[in-house]
C-alpha cells in the first residue's frame, strides 16, 4: 500500500463542542517512565519480580528515519503469552473532535489520554487479533508487514496520517521482551501497572502507570505523584518515554548495520 501527502482528515460525523478535552476519553492513564538510577530502587518498592510477571513481546514498525514517529503514529504488533496476539494503529496527539462516530463504534477502536508530567496528549487507536505466528513470521522476514494489519486499520491510517506512506519502506523495530506486573499497594486507592521493556543490548526501561477515568484524573495524578514520593521515586521520571528510547535504539541499530 501507498499513499501520497497531504491527505485531509476525515470530518467527523457528530462535532462535540464545549466539552472538556479528557471528558471525551475512554480512560485517562497517568504514566512516569522512572529514573534509570531509581529502577532498582522502584523494584524493591513495588516488590516485583520476574517469575510473577506477565510476559509480552512488543514489536514496531517504522521507517529507519522513524518518519512515523515523528509524525504522531505508531504501528505496533504484540505477542502475549496466555493471550490473544495483536496489532495496534495508533495517533497522537489527536483531537477528540475530529474522531467520527464511526470509528468510536467500532470494535477494538479506543480514544485515551496520557498524563506525563504537566502535559496531557490524547490518542486513538484502533487494535486488532492476529493469529498465532503471524508476528514471528513478520519478524523472521516470512511474511509481510503490511499482512499484520486489516482493511479497517488501513483505512485509519490512510484517513489521519497525512505523509507519504508506503509498507515496504518499513523495517521491524523489535523485539522488545516485556515484563508487566499489576499491584495494589496498601493506602494507594488505584491499581498500578509497572512495565519493564528490555532491549537486545541488556538496557532496562521501566514505566509506572495508572488507568483512571476522565473524571477521576486530576485527583488520582495527585495522588499517583505522592504515592511515587513515598516509594523514593521521582513523579517527574525520566526525560524520555521508552517508546522513544526503544525506536531510537532499533533505528540506530539498522542504520550502523547498513553502513
């Protein structure tokens, strides 16, 4: 598939007006990437360990410029042990207004909202299952990239991103081994998720997050800032997401073993 630039967003069917930006969200996930200093520190505090965590593979797809991720879009794949495998178009920042009814109805689509420091970025997604093997068959260059995603999440792309796009000019940004942990701490009222992606050369990147609804939001990232205080751990986090980090690893990885 190709597409040339520019392309004009789809209208939306219904334009909601006045509303607050979060009130339009399915969830609102309040995020800090912790220190790489502070990762051990955070593993003691939330009392997480290998054996008794979830275990993903995470894989994306980009161009070796990362001219995707620049733009606002991700493609991602995920293998889950004990569950479905699955592919994800994603955008951000979005606005909500400019999401048509269409794609809130339909199934695997989703409209949240990060919460990282002081900024608030919306996003929309649309997520797929793939079959067993077809992520690993991709990666292993048996199979094509453009296989991993449906008619309908081709239609999303092609109507939000406005850039030149063609699959054949991606490369496989992966793998990613994903350890993930869902805790409760005592006093803490909301339920928190901790991921730890590992790349090919050994380096750690560690997220803590919570999934609140809209309404709750200013209140639980109060709380969520205070809750990381009391663990000894920095709410500002990290500069950098590990999404960012991780593509910039692969990016550079490609472009030395090309050169």
């Amino acid at each position: 598939m190709s597409r040339s630039s520019p392309r004009t967003p789809a209208t939306p069917k219904t334009q909601r007006t006045g509303a607050h930006p979060l009130a339009e969200m399915d969830a609102v996930e309040v995020k800090v990437t912790i220190r790489p200093d502070q990762e051990l520190r955070a593993a003691r505090a939330m009392e997480v360990d290998e054996d008794t965590a979830e275990v993903r593979v995470i894989y994306f797809y980009d161009t070796p410029r990362l001219d995707l991720f620049k733009a606002g879009v991700a493609l991602r794949a995920r293998l889950v042990k004990g569950d479905d495998d699955d592919s994800t178009v994603k955008f951000r920042p979005v606005k909500a207004d400019a999401i048509a009814e269409e794609w809130r109805r339909t199934e695997g689509f989703k409209l949240e909202a990060d919460c990282v420091g002081n900024r608030v970025v919306c996003s929309a997604s649309h997520t797929v299952v793939q079959q067993r093997d077809e992520i690993e068959e991709v990666a292993k260059g048996e199979r094509a990239i453009a296989k991993l995603f449906s008619s309908d999440q081709e239609r999303f792309l092609g109507e939000f991103y406005q850039g030149k796009f063609d699959f054949e000019e991606l490369r496989v940004m992966g793998p990613i081994r994903v350890l993930r942990w869902k805790l409760k701490h005592k006093g803490f009222p909301y339920q928190l998720t901790i991921e730890e992606w590992r790349l090919p050369n050994g380096d750690d990147l560690v997220e803590a997050s919570i999934k609140v609804p809209p309404d709750e939001a200013p209140r639980a990232h109060e709380e969520f800032d205070q809750h990381l205080k009391q663990l000894g751990l920095d709410p500002k986090g990290a500069q950098e997401t590990k999404t960012r980090t991780a593509l910039e690893y692969f990016a550079k990885a490609y472009r030395e073993a090309k050169s």
